[in-house]
C-alpha cells in the first residue's frame, strides 16, 4: 500500500460521520461470532456488560412487582429482552410475558431455558422496530439503556408502537444514560491487535475505536473498524443522552403521561448527577 493509500485509509477510520447516519445493530447482534459473545456476557451475571448483574435484577423485579403490580395474568413485553433474565422473573411472579430480542442466539437460549424452569414465555426473535402483535399488554419493558442506541425517527416509531400496543391506562419502563453521563464521557482514538480480547471476530484482526462526541445532540458514538486479511468492516454504537426534560417531552408528544422518574430500573429516587434515569410512562 503506498503512503497516499495509508493516509486516505486512515482519514476514513478517523471520519467523523453525521448523527445517526449508519445503523449497524445487525453486525453485533444477528452476527454468529459477536452474538455468541453477548449472549456469554448476558448469562454471567456477575458482570455489567450485555445485561446488569444478577443482583441487580433480582432487586429490580422485585421493584416493577410492587410498583406496577404484577401479578397472576399481567401481560408484559419485554422489548430487548436478551436470553431472558427479566422475562423468566416476572413470569415467575404469574405474569403472561411476550420476548422480543433481534439475536436469534439470545432467543434460542431463552426458549431452552423456560421450559426447564417450567416457565412458558412467548419469544419472538425479530427486530423490536418492526414488531406487530394484536396482543395488548398491561407493560412494557425496554431496559438497559436499548432507548438510546435509536435515532430520534426510530425513537418516534417506538413510542407511537408502544402506545399502540399497550392497555388503556398501561405502561411504559424504560432507561436512558444521563447527561451526567454524556460529561464522562471524553472523545478518543486507539487500535489494538484483536481489539476487546477478540470480540469481534476467531480471526486475527486490528479493531481501530473512535469515540466521538456531538455537543448540541448530546449524542456519543463509537465507531469500530475491524481489518482482517479479507474484509474490511465498520460498526457504529451510537448512544442518546437524555436530561429528564428532554426525556419527558419525548413522551408528552406522543400522547403519553409521566407516572415517575427515578435513576434506575430498581427505583432509586432521581438525582440530576445519576449516569442514567428511568422513567414510567403511562398511556393517556
């Protein structure tokens, strides 16, 4: 390669693209290398990685029961719901619970376990965008910040699906990063041999990270390129930050009341400095 082909590779790798311009959830979760690593991450509930620690979640079941009073006939969706962790709890507790998660290596874990644990869940493996159902239900659940990793049109077509498929007077749970978390977070470039311990690919490969920041959308973005000998390929992991205000009206203007804020999905009382926030939206 000569030094203008380097040079012209290494402006592409540092390109700073437009919000949202690319949409590559398919790389990292319909991929068979990369979904086999989240799904991995998800079931070791001893890490904060693809889902929180299992602690956590027994605490925050035990919360979405009493808050939203879940009991024998509920009917919950759980958009993003990963291998199961929340789904199998609340239908422990009597709920009727529906799945939906886009990773068919997710959803296959979830429906071998259900039934071992004499659970039956309905999982659905599809993009949740594009979920329709005739079913209506009692809650929704969208938990581990899933919310911002969607532009604001994709964000727009959720909520209107959210409203459609809810109960008069149902709900909404859902969690975002804050912008506390959005001042954290710093803009950098690295590469590395096999970059986050072969992640991305069994094969020898570089991973290039460009963390990138966008002041006025309050949006972050890491974008992955991953070399190997025979493909080139760019992963774009956008994340929303959100004040509660800003939040809020994103709910209000889609016909939606606020029925509480807090700063995570187990009830902690709202602090503006919390990394992240939750939020109870109700069906007007």
């Amino acid at each position: 390669m000569t030094n203008q082909n380097m040079f012209k590779t290494l402006e592409e790798i540092n390109s700073r693209p437009r919000p949202f311009e690319f949409y590559t959830a398919e790389e990292l979760w319909a991929s068979e290398h990369t979904s086999g690593k989240m799904l991995a991450f998800h079931v070791d509930e001893a890490v904060d990685i693809s889902s929180r620690k299992g602690e956590f979640i027994d605490r925050s079941v035990a919360w979405i029961v009493d808050r939203f009073k879940v009991s024998a006939g509920t009917s919950i969706a759980d958009f993003g719901c990963g291998p199961g962790l929340y789904a199998s709890r609340l239908a422990e507790k009597g709920a009727s619970v529906t799945g939906i998660d886009f990773s068919l290596r997710s959803i296959e874990h979830a429906r071998k376990t259900a039934p071992e644990r004499g659970l039956d869940i309905d999982y659905v493996h599809q993009n949740y965008l594009e979920y329709e159902t005739d079913r209506r239900f009692d809650l929704i659940i969208m938990i581990m910040c899933d919310y911002c990793a969607l532009s604001p049109a994709q964000r727009k077509t959720l909520r209107e699906k959210f409203h459609r498929l809810l109960k008069p007077g149902g709900s909404v749970l859902l969690d975002v990063y804050s912008l506390h978390s959005y001042d954290q977070k710093q803009e950098s470039a690295s590469y590395e041999l096999n970059q986050l311990n072969g992640f991305w690919s069994p094969e020898k490969y570089y991973g290039f990270v460009n963390t990138f920041k966008y002041d006025e959308e309050k949006l972050t973005l890491d974008k992955y390129t991953l070399i190997d000998e025979s493909r080139t390929r760019v992963v774009y992991n956008w994340l929303q930050h959100f004040s509660r205000e800003s939040l809020e009206s994103e709910f209000f203007g889609s016909g939606f009341s606020i029925g509480g804020v807090y700063s995570d999905v187990a009830g902690a009382d709202y602090t503006p400095d919390s990394p992240e926030i939750a939020i109870a939206a109700v069906k007007g």
